[in-house]
C-alpha cells in the first residue's frame, strides 16, 4: 500500500473513497475546511440521525463538484484523553467499508482530535487503516472470497508538525509488524510447526539485520532446558529455542532486556485432552511467539537504544506414545523439580526453563514474557484485554504506558504471594497448577518462582485478546497479533 500525508482538505482529495470523522454528539464532521461539503455532509449526517456512536456509518455519492464522487462519515464515539485512540478504530472501518465498497483508493481527513496530538492521529490512523484492511488469504482459490486491497491510502490532516513523516513511518511499521504476527498465527498448525516456525523466524532476522541461534534438542539438554523438552515428548516435532539479538548500532545501549515468548504451535491439552471444540483455536497457542518475534523485526527501525534479546520457546503438546503424563516430576533448567498436575498447563513449562535461562545466562536488567498462558486470565479480564503481573511498579507503568499509547487494553492483575502455597505441596518442589480460583495469579507466582526476585521482570498473559472468534474493526477472525503494539511503544521509550 503505498502511504502519504497531505495537507489538503479533504474536498481536494482524489479517491475512490474519502472518510472523514465525527465525535459522539458532534452536528457534522470535524476537520473539513470546505463550507459547501460540510453543510452538505452535516445534512446527511441529520438525515441518516447519525450520532457520532462508533457504528455510525454515512455516506453520500456527490455531484463531481469536489475531488471524490464518494465520501463517508464514521462515528468516533466520545473524545478520549489519548491522541489518536478513537482514530485508529475509525481508521480500521474505514478500511473494512473501502474492502466493501471495492475502492483500492482511500483517503481519511483527520479530525485532530486533540492539542498536540497531530503525530499521535497520524500514526494511529495509519495503524488503523493497516489491520482494518487486513485478511489472511494465501490459500483461498475461490477469488470470489478474497477482498479488494487498498492500494494506496493518503492521510490528510491540517497541522504544521515536523513529525509527521515519522508518525507515519512508525504507523506503517507498526501496521506491517502486527501483520506478521497474524500471519504465523493464522497459518495452519501443520504448516506451522516448530521447525517451520523456526524458519521463519530466521528468514524474519536476515531480513531486520537480527543476530539468529537455534538450539536445537541436544543443547537443550544439556543446557537443562529439561521441561521444555518434557512437554514435547508426545510430538514428531522435537523441542526447540529460537535466539535472536538486536544491538543498537550507534549509541550505547541502554541496558540488555529479554523478551520471552512461549511458542506452542499447537496445543491438544497433552493426555489431558481439551475437547474438540477447546481445541480449534489451539494453533494460536504460539501467540506470545508471534508476537515477540514480529516486535524484534520493528527494533531496527524504531531505533531501539537498548540491546534485546529475544527467546521463542517452540513445541507442540500432543498425546503421542511419550508424552508427558500427570503425576510426572520434572527436572527444570534452574534445578527446581515439578509435579505435574495438569499436562494443559504445559505454557509455564516451557516459560520457567526459558525465564531461567534468560535470568542466569543473558543477565538482563529488565525481562518481560509473553503467552497465551490461561484461561483465568480470560475470565477475569474478558477476550479483548491482556493481564500483566509483576512486582516492579516501573516496569508496570511503562508497559501500561505502551499499551495506552497503542490502543491496546492491558490491565495489571496482582501477585499475591500468599497463593503461593497452593503450588508448594506434594512430592516435587512445586506443583504445575493450583486451584481453580486466581488461576491467572498463580501461574504467573509459578513463573516468578523462576526469576530472581531483583530482576524487573513481567508477565504479559494474552490468552483473551490474542485471537479473534467475533470481529472487531482492526481485526477479522482470527490472530490479532495482541501485544506487539505495546511492546514497540515501550521500546520506543527505553
């Protein structure tokens, strides 16, 4: 797609279809400097008894009297105190109605919603039109089923900001990054195996200038990477780890942080078999994967100022004549042994031997993790949020930061300690799972068991927002690619 920003009015803009916005309550659209088209748009608008409410949709086939035969309207819902929040779901449906209208041209007039905010709307817009328009497609062969691609989106907006060039590159980074990670979660489980996800995942740091190490299942062993391995014993597809390193290229890094991304490319629930429908999403199991890898693709061009690292954790847990069983006890990379109570709950035994890899090997000054880790987190929080736990409040705030920034919702759960009881009976150092009440919690106080209480360190879990079984505006069904954006945005700020 190509991408440009203008000043122009959007009466002077040419394509196929010109969207421009209005807020809840708003009698006509914000940001059109032309008279004549916002009367005539206001009238629709009256006409059509549009409110301003985000599924508010107007649009109007005009006389030739401006540079567009067709405009739009879309309702942004109440103005926010984050520049750009409201744009970017504006943005997405204005992609969606281009696909259905057929326009490979679009272009959005925007509103600038608020002071200073000018970069903020452009970039978000720019994200907005990106995931809006997205599908997965590469094995339809009914033409019939595949959407029209915009070809080319211009982004006008009246304000003089030098920043505007960057804002609209970092949205197209963005947008292409979040892309990525649908991509390899929407691939087929079988098509997307360890091996395969591994290939990529190279293919992906030749193309960022990304340094790439597999470990394969001997260094792994002897590494101690013992759960990990454990867990895909059932599987054709041995174990492995995917190991790629940015470094900032002219200025000194800002300290070494690690990003952990659990990478189980299918999950059936192990002997513990998930029923048939549980498992038809499973292939999105390698979420926080997907997502880790794509944000690492961004951290070149974002200019990243600190050295990351990132492991991806890839296995398959199946039911095969070696899988893991309950009632197992696990030796772990740190030297702690499990009792496994659960082999569903095989996400926080591929993490522990990572996390303690990271924490003694790499020893970063600051760690953050993400998986699709549980279903209480899910419950708790709904499908369109993320959960965070972490017990450095500096650390919180900048993801929440990035999350806000990046229109993602992201809420931090506790860490109560006092659930960690639940896991510290039986015969190994600690059970894989507590009760059913606080799931969220104790697995995330499982996790932690496996870091250096001193080590900033974060779990990110996204096991509701990270695959889309209804649609919502930026994403069809499907992987969401959840949490790259609010990763970018806090390395962005490191």
């Amino acid at each position: 797609m190509r991408i440009r920003v203008s000043k122009k009015d959007i009466s002077e803009l040419e394509a196929e279809l010109v969207v421009c916005f209005a807020f809840e309550d708003e009698k006509q659209p914000a940001g059109v400097r032309h008279a004549a088209l916002r009367k005539a748009l206001a009238a629709e608008m009256k006409a059509e008894r549009f409110t301003g409410q985000p599924t508010d949709f107007v649009i109007w086939n005009t006389d030739g009297r401006f540079g567009s035969s067709r405009f739009a309207v879309i309702g942004l819902g109440p103005r926010r105190e984050t520049p750009g929040e409201a744009i970017r779901l504006g943005a997405a449906r204005a992609a969606r109605a281009a696909a259905r209208l057929s326009a490979r041209t679009l272009a959005l007039g925007l509103p600038q919603d608020s002071e200073g905010g000018a970069e903020a709307e452009v970039r978000a817009a720019i994200e907005g039109a990106v995931l809006g328009g997205y599908h997965f497609e590469r094995h339809l062969t009914d033409k019939t089923r595949k959407i029209v691609k915009t070809r080319s989106l211009e982004v006008s907006i009246d304000d003089k900001g030098r920043g505007l060039s960057k804002a609209s590159r970092l949205g197209q980074i963005g947008g292409r990054a979040v892309c990525l990670a649908r991509d390899l979660v929407n691939e087929g489980p079988s098509r997307m195996n360890p091996t395969a996800f591994a290939r990529a995942a190279r293919a992906q740091a030749r193309e960022a200038g990304l340094a790439c190490k597999e470990l394969l299942e001997p260094r792994l062993r002897k590494l101690g990477m013992n759960a990990l391995l454990d867990v895909a014993r059932g599987s054709k597809e041995a174990g492995r780890v995917v190991h790629l390193t940015y470094k900032p290229q002219r200025a000194r890094a800002r300290g070494k942080i690690v990003l952990v991304g659990k990478g189980v490319t299918f999950d059936s629930g192990g002997l513990n078999l998930k029923t048939a429908d549980g498992m038809l999403t499973m292939k999105s199991d390698m979420a926080g994967a997907a997502a880790v890898l794509a944000t690492m693709t961004t951290l070149g061009e974002i200019g990243c100022r600190a050295e990351v690292h990132a492991l991806l954790g890839l296995v398959e847990n199946m039911t095969g004549a070696a899988a893991y069983k309950p009632g197992d006890i696990l030796d772990t990379h740190s030297g702690k042994t499990v009792e496994v109570t659960n082999t569903d709950a095989e996400g926080r035994l591929v993490m522990c031997d990572l996390l303690s890899y990271a924490a003694s090997t790499l020893k970063p000054t600051r760690m953050v993790d993400v998986a699709t880790l549980t279903g209480a987190c899910v419950v708790a929080l709904g499908t369109q949020a993320s959960g965070i736990f972490s017990r450095h409040d500096d650390l919180a705030e900048g993801i929440l930061a990035g999350g806000r920034q990046a229109g993602e919702k992201v809420w931090r759960l506790p860490l109560y300690d006092e659930y960690l009881s639940q896991l510290q009976t039986g015969p190994a150092d600690l059970r894989s799972t507590g009760s059913r009440w606080g799931g969220a919690i104790t697995a995330a106080l499982f996790l932690g068991e496996f870091v250096p209480r001193d080590l900033p360190w974060l779990h990110l879990d996204i096991a509701g927002p990270a695959f889309a079984e209804t649609e919502v505006p930026e994403a069809r069904l499907g992987g969401t690619g959840a949490g790259v954006l609010t990763l970018m945005r806090w390395l962005e700020s490191v």
